[in-house]
C-alpha cells in the first residue's frame, strides 16, 4: 500500500510540473506556443560625437529665359510652413549679358525673403573676353581675367542694389565638359591662377569652385593645393554627374566646407530619342527618387555641407511644370521626399553621431541645434519595420513624418516612452523624419 501510494504523489507531482511548464512557456492545449516579441529597432543619438554643420539644401532656378518661380511657387519651396519644403539655398546664372541680370531679381529677392541663400553660377563670361568671340565654348583670354573679376563684381553690386544679397559666387559652371551650349572651357592651372590672382578682388560675395561636371579632383586639389589660391577660395563646390561622390579629406585639412551644387536624375528622358516620362510607372519613378535620397545621405555622410538639386520647378522635380502629366506649381512626390532635409535640416544644424541594434538595414544620419534632434531614415531595404525606438537626452516631446510611394509628407504618431520616442510602421522604400524637441 505504502509503494502505490509513494508512485500516486510522483505522478501528481510530475502533473504540477508540466502544468507550470506549460503555463510559463505560453503553451495552450491546442500545443500552439506565442514566440516572444520582436526586438524593437533602436537608434541611440550620440550628440558628444560631431560632425559637419550644414550649410543647407536647396535647388536651382531655370537658368534661361524669364520663367522663374514666383509667388506661390516660391513659398512652397523656400517657405517653413507645414506645407512648403523649406529649402535654404537657390542657386541662379550669372548671364554673361547684364541686359538679362533684371529678370531674376524678383524670384532670388523672394527667395531671399523665406530666408535662403543665394549662390551665382556663371556659364560663360562675356564672349568679348574669350578666345572664340563666343558664348559656347573656348577660354577666357588671361588678358582679360581682370575684366571677367570686374564682371562678377558688377553683377553682385547689381543685385545688391536691387535688394538681393548674393550669398556666393562660383567662377564657372562645369569647366572640365565641353558641350553645345553656353559654357567655357578651364584646365585647372587657369582656374586656380585666376582665383589666386583675382579672387580676393570679388566683393560681396564668398568664392567658391570650380563645379566640376563629377568633382573632378584635379580641379579642386590643384586650387587647394596652391596656398594662395586656397586662401581666395571660401569653399569648395562641384556635382556628382558619374561620380565624385566621395570623402574629400583634403578639403576638411584646408579648412573647406564642400557644396554639392548640381544633379539630376529623370530616368533618361532628357536624352534624344528616349521614352516619355509619361512611360514610367510611379514605382519606377519612386525608385529613382529613392536613388536621389541616397546621394543625399551619402553627402552628409561623407562630411558635405550642402546638396543643391537642379530645377526646382521640373516634371521631374520637386515642383510640376505642368508638363508630362505634372500640375504646374504643386509640390511631387519627389519634392516631398527631399524636403526631409530640406524642411528639417536647418542651417546651422551639426550631424552627429548615431548607433543602432541592427546595423546596417537603414540609412541613418542625426543632426543638433540648440533646441532640436532631427534624425533621418532611409529605408531602402526589402522589409517594412514594425517600430522604431529613437532616445536621446532629455527629449520632451518628438513628431515624425514618412513619405514613401503611397504618402506624400505624412505625419505620424510618435509616443514618448522612458526618454525614447516610439514610431511605429516604418515601411519599405521610405523616408522618416523625427523631429525630437529637446
């Protein structure tokens, strides 16, 4: 009796085990079990760890011609409001005719007036002063490199007089590619011995260099490497057509902050011959705007202090154009994707530094003002994420917004969690921005 009854309290016993098992592992009786939570994605904000300031983000304005943006058009590109894209830079030609400097007056004046800079490229000094007597092509004489200086200053005092402050002023546009249409060609010795020779003689305005066609270093090492040259130039500037989308340590030794100052992408269709716009789904033009979004990243992760987009207004572009199924003067996709910095990246914000759990799924840069964290995430990978933990220090309220091919520049909820601000629904091939208030 004794033996049966020692074998009973095992087997209870054994029960209780199972049943204790059972309930702490999140068994069923359907022999189902609930696998734990996903580890949330992390961002940690390091601001001890610093980097660039940023200069701005911006576009340019229609280089020929008198169709400028204006008005509407202006306040929803450079404008801060919840609906504008907030853009700090708008870059204009410096026509190589002064009877043509009148008609952009109005467009950079209120530009001006939301606050962005201005930056002046010319594409070809007066033909007078060049070799071939023409607009496209050939050199600027030397012999004439004090007259083209006196040129460059008399459209600055020009626009000066007219109410516009020009920010900067660039010697040339593209130096290094020879094309059919107005322009001028510059080995890097004659650009670096005119800015050595004349440009600390340009007034009112910073001088920057050289726009190479795909920041070509011989342009802009041959300048820096000259130290009197590299003392007459303020910055460094260039685009990044089939490449030079690169560190540039040099700059960051001279002292020199580096501007991306023109690029484009429109899946080919400015080429002759090639397939309407019109042709293209909206996810293939998403991709290419996801593709835009990389170079910006790259820039600031690559230490750039601006990145200038070509045509503001564009069916490509941030604005329609009312060409190719566009509506003239109303913000794209595109538009609301790039404000992400444009918007939300001021002047004077510093990137720093930032780490993640999962390394390497997302595109991530952070930047610092005295008030605000404003962190960007890229999200090019082949997966959506559920939520998204962002902490830094003493952050008292946070706000994001995502634009992806379904959403333009939505807002979405943002909860404040121990000193972390929880997203949630981060989706695949998208752009986040979360604005944490300090």
């Amino acid at each position: 009796m004794n033996t049966y009854l020692f074998y009973i309290r095992k087997l209870i016993s054994c029960f209780a085990v199972l049943i204790f098992l059972t309930i702490s592992c999140g068994g069923s009786d359907d022999g189902s079990s609930t696998p734990p939570p996903p580890v949330p994605f992390t961002i940690e904000v390091n601001s001890a760890e610093t980097f660039q300031t940023i200069a701005g983000f911006g576009g340019a304005s229609r280089m020929w011609g008198t169709e400028f943006i204006e008005g509407n058009m202006t306040k929803l590109a450079f404008g801060q409001d919840d609906t504008d894209m907030g853009m700090s830079i708008y870059r204009i030609r410096l026509s190589s005719n002064p009877d043509d400097w009148q008609y952009i007056v109005d467009s950079a004046k209120e530009a001006q007036d939301y606050g962005a800079k201005i930056l002046a490229s010319p594409w070809s000094p007066p033909a007078a002063l060049k070799s071939n007597g023409s607009d496209i092509g050939g050199y600027l004489l030397p012999e004439n490199y004090e007259a083209y200086k006196d040129h460059i200053n008399e459209f600055i005092a020009y626009m000066d007089t007219n109410g516009v402050d020009v920010y900067a002023i660039s010697v040339q546009n593209e130096p290094d590619i020879q094309v059919g249409y107005e322009s001028c060609d510059w080995t890097a010795t004659q650009m670096t011995n005119f800015i050595k020779d004349y440009g600390d003689q340009i007034v009112g305005a910073l001088v920057t260099g050289p726009e190479s066609f795909n920041f070509n270093k011989t342009y802009t090492s041959t300048i820096l490497n000259d130290p009197d040259a590299a003392a007459n130039l303020d910055f460094v500037s260039g685009h990044i057509y089939g490449g030079g989308l690169e560190p540039y340590p040099l700059a960051a030794t001279k002292n020199k902050d580096i501007w991306m100052t023109e690029y484009l992408l429109n899946l080919n269709t400015g080429n002759a011959g090639a397939p309407s716009w019109t042709t293209y789904s909206d996810g293939e033009k998403w991709e290419e705007t996801m593709t835009m979004l990389t170079t910006v990243h790259d820039a600031m992760t690559y230490n750039w202090n601006a990145y200038i987009w070509w045509y503001i207004r564009r069916y490509y572009s941030f604005l329609g154009d009312g060409e190719l199924g566009t509506t003239n003067g109303v913000i794209q996709k595109r538009g609301y994707a790039f404000s992400h910095f444009s918007k939300f990246v001021r002047p004077g914000f510093v990137r720093v530094g930032t780490a993640t759990n999962k390394p390497n799924e997302l595109k991530i840069t952070a930047y610092e003002s005295d008030d605000q964290i404003v962190v960007v995430i890229l999200n090019d990978s082949d997966k959506a994420f559920a939520n998204i933990n962002v902490s830094a220090m003493n952050i008292s309220s946070a706000s994001a917004y995502t634009t992806s091919l379904t959403e333009g520049r939505e807002s979405k909820p943002v909860v404040i969690e121990e000193g972390k601000a929880v997203i949630e629904n981060i989706p695949l091939s998208s752009i986040t921005s979360v604005v944490l208030v300090k």
